[in-house]
C-alpha cells in the first residue's frame, strides 16, 4: 500500500478529518492498547477536548515504516 491510499483510508475512518483520534486508530488498526500506544511512540499529538489526535500523514508514515 502507498502512502496516499494509507492516508485517504485513514481519513476516511477519521470522516474526512486530517486529524484521527486514538479510538478511531486502535479500531482501524485492530489492536489493544499496549500495542497501539507502543506504535504511536514519538508521533506528535494533539489534545482536542477530551481526545488525543494523531495527523493522518504522520499514522500513514508510521504504518509504512513499521509495515503494521
């Protein structure tokens, strides 16, 4: 999978947002929690109300890196 087709996947799951919050990322992953906070280390964040969100772009990297 390329990164551009990762990306639109990943917006797609987040409802066309360029931000995913972490529930939407552990379901669109399907893993637990240890393994999910364990593949989002070192990825920037950002707290929207009571989420933490993850840019798409940097998800879509992380996955191509670690080839999830």
């Amino acid at each position: 999978m390329c990164k551009e087709s990762l990306t639109e996947d990943l917006r797609s799951c987040a409802g066309g947002k360029a931000w995913i919050s972490k529930r939407k990322l552990r379901t669109w992953l399907g893993v637990g929690d240890e393994k999910l906070n364990e593949f989002l280390e070192d990825i920037d964040s950002r707290v929207n109300g009571n989420r933490v969100e993850y840019f798409i772009v940097d998800v879509a990297e992380r996955v191509l890196e670690k080839r999830f």
